[in-house]
C-alpha cells in the first residue's frame, strides 16, 4: 500500500497533476501540485534535487506566482510533469516529505497576470443576451460569427478562490431615472480561464498553429457582473465598472497536456472563420460546468448547496487558440501568466446557462430556493461556488478544482 494513495476513480489522478500557488499555515507562498488528497511541495521536492537536469531556476517554485515556471516552455513543462508523476507514482521518500493533506493548504492565485482579456464566445450565451440587451434587434451582431469578441478587463481585481465580493456600486437606471448606489442586479459568469504560458512579442503575431507552444492550460472563472451598471455604461466602448470590481479565479492549473485526452473537435463555424483563425488541430475540449448556491439563511439552517446550472465547455463557438491568434494577430504582445476568460458558457436548454441574467430570464422568472425564498439576482451573504472537470466518465474525470466567492455588503460611502 502506497504511504501517499490516490484512490480509485480520484478526480485528482497523477496524470493530471494541476500546479497551484499556496502556502501550508507559514504564508509562505509557493508552488504546489495537487494528487489525490494531497498536494506535494514543488518547491520542497526542488531544493531536494528532484528536478536536476532539468535546466529549472533554482527559486522556480518557491515564489508566489507561477509565472517565472509558465516562462520556461512546453518541453520543459512535459519534461517537469513527466519526472513528478514518475516520483508520485512511486510514492519516493522525497515525495513523501513534501506531501500534505490538500484541503490544509491556504491558496493563492495561481499567476500574476499582466493582462486579462474577457472573452464572449459561447454563441448560446451570446444569443441569449442579445436578445435581452437588444429585443428588436438581430441577437447576433454581424461581428460575432467573424471574430471572437472580447475586451481587455482589469487584472488588479482578479481574486482568489474564497475572497469576499463587496457589492459595487455605481450608475444605473431606477424607474428609468440614472442614480448612483449599490447594484441591485449582481450577477456571476460560469467561464473557463485560458492561461498563457510562453509569451510573445511586441508586432509579432501568433500563428494559430503554435498556439499550443503558448498556451499553459485552465482553470475557472467567475466574471462577477453588475448588469444594471453594465446596461448604463455599456454603450459605446463596452464594459467597465460593472465587470471590473472582482473576478474570481481557481487555485488549480490544469496543464493542456493533461487535458489532451480530453480534446473534441469543435463546432463548424459558419461562415468559415479567417485563415488566421483556422486550425486542423482540434481545440475544442470536454469540460463539464456547474454552478452551486446557496444563501446566508440556508447555511444558517444546514440547508445544502443547490445547482443552478450543469453545462458544457465542448460545444463553444470559438477555441482558445482562435482567441489567442485573434487577440495577437494585431501585434498585441502576450506575456506569461496572462488570463482570457472563454466568455459565459451557456447551452441552448433550460438550467445550462451559465449567469442569473439567462437561468432566470432577465430576473423575469425568479429561481426557487429549498427554503421557499426566490432569487433573480444575489443578495448579500449568498455564496456562489463554480465546480469543472475534464471527461464524461466518472471514474475517469480530471477536476479543475472549484472557486467559490461570498458577496458581502458595499463597502465605503454610496
Ligand atoms: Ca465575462
């Protein structure tokens, strides 16, 4: 019997082994991968020579981001991954040392990007806003089907899994009339992170084709959105302060060399997306979403989460190479540690949308709570916690961890 078992059907099995940022009760921040119950110190396992030969940095591991590691590229990430789960696997006294419960480690986020893009590319969610924002209009805009949409959003707010959301405030409309005060349509969007690993530079454009020797892997995001302020400010240069005061991030990276068995072909698009949009290689993926709730009142009464929302990443119009491609091929420079959100993932049927604005059609039709109350929109005290795995077989899924967020009263003068 293995001192360090993972047992049978783990979602966190040795061949996925999602790296993180944590620290053990001693603040001191470093990096982590995660195997069954555990989590195995990378920096530990450096400074006992578990990664010589591999031409590492000496501190890699032991910083607060992973950035300087995302730095060194996808050979030496395989050759890191390969030589970890040879050791976890053999459960090596080194390993061992370096080994603790995963559910002690306080964690951090796992990168400090410099830039954060949020994407908009589920044709689903899309559609469904579109035709809220824009009734009398096409749901689509006929830029949509021609580049993946996005804007560039706010990385100084990107927060931890587990960091309180104060309720902004700001401009919106009451009884039809702009006044400044709390949100009282805050929202979450259910999307994928796509995290870069090698950077690239200043007027030089990634090929669509070497997406996969720039992109490190993914982790979960909820785009916490106040959509009264949104609908004030949207028009015209996009959003701002109704997307920018929080967005959530996941602890656990998940390596696209880890997701490879979980690759799918993407949907056909229509009309053919540009040349340098298009790629044989299939970056679809089969993520499985879920988007968990519950209130103040309902923990107070040992009442358990509800799901709002179960939905797939598999059928997302546009991939993370094509954003990529897309968001450089103006010669905009990427660099490590940078975060695209996928957009909202929403699917075409009741209960797979992946925000409150489409389960409960504009607030129209609130949710039914296990205690009678409603919901159309958060209130104070109500926690939201995003659940992700790779694989539609149970005993062979590799999770991508949960992020969970609490919304708190505004804070400061309104
Ligand atoms: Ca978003």
């Amino acid at each position: 019997m293995s001192p360090l078992p993972v047992p049978e059907g783990s979602p966190f099995p040795t061949s996925s082994l999602p790296f993180g940022i944590g620290h053990h009760g001693d603040g001191r921040l470093r990096a982590w991968a995660a195997f069954g119950d555990h989590a195995v110190d990378l920096d530990g396992l450096m400074r006992s020579g578990a990664f010589l030969g591999l031409g590492l940095a000496p501190n890699i591991f032991a910083g607060p981001y992973l950035n300087q590691y995302l730095a060194t590229g996808r050979d030496t990430w395989r050759a890191v991954r390969t030589r970890l789960r040879e050791a976890v696997d053999d459960a090596t006294p080194v390993v061992v040392a370096h080994t603790v419960a995963r559910d002690e480690l306080v964690m951090g986020l796992p990168t400090a990007p410099t830039d954060y893009v949020d994407f908009y590319s589920s044709l689903h969610h899309a559609t469904n806003l579109g035709r809220m924002f824009r009734p009398d209009g096409d749901a689509l805009l006929p830029n949509w089907r021609r580049i993946p949409i996005g804007y560039h959003g706010r990385t100084g707010t990107l927060v931890a899994d587990g960091t309180p959301i104060p309720r902004p405030s700001g401009y919106r409309l009451v009884d039809g009339e702009p006044e400044v005060g709390p949100s009282t349509r805050l929202d979450i969007e259910l999307e994928v992170g796509t995290v870069v690993g090698v950077g690239s530079e200043l007027g030089v454009p990634i090929p669509i084709e070497r997406a996969g020797d720039h992109l490190y892997g993914v982790c979960l995001v909820n785009d916490w959105s106040a959509r009264d302020i949104q609908a004030f400010e949207y028009q015209p240069l996009g959003p701002f302060l109704g997307k920018s005061f929080a967005t959530s991030v996941s602890p656990w990276l998940v390596s696209f060399d880890a997701l490879e068995p979980f690759r799918v072909a993407p949907p056909t698009q229509e009309p053919p997306a540009a040349d340098y949009l298009t790629t044989d290689e299939p970056w679809g993926f089969d993520l499985h979403l879920e988007v968990w709730f519950d209130s103040a009142a309902m923990r107070a009464a040992g009442t358990a989460p509800v799901r709002l929302s179960a939905t797939s990443f598999a059928d997302m119009y546009w991939t993370p190479a094509q954003q990529l491609a897309h968001l450089t091929v103006n010669g905009a420079s990427t660099r490590p540690g940078d975060l695209f959100a996928s957009g909202t993932v929403s699917g075409p049927t009741p209960g797979t949308e992946g925000s409150l604005i489409e389960l409960t059609v504009n607030g129209e039709r609130p949710i039914e709570l296990p205690d009678g109350t409603t919901r159309s929109f958060l209130l104070d005290g109500d926690r939201v916690e995003l659940r992700g795995w790779a694989g539609s077989d149970p005993a062979r899924r590799i999770s991508l961890g949960t992020v969970t967020g609490t919304v708190i009263p505004t804070k400061g003068a309104t």
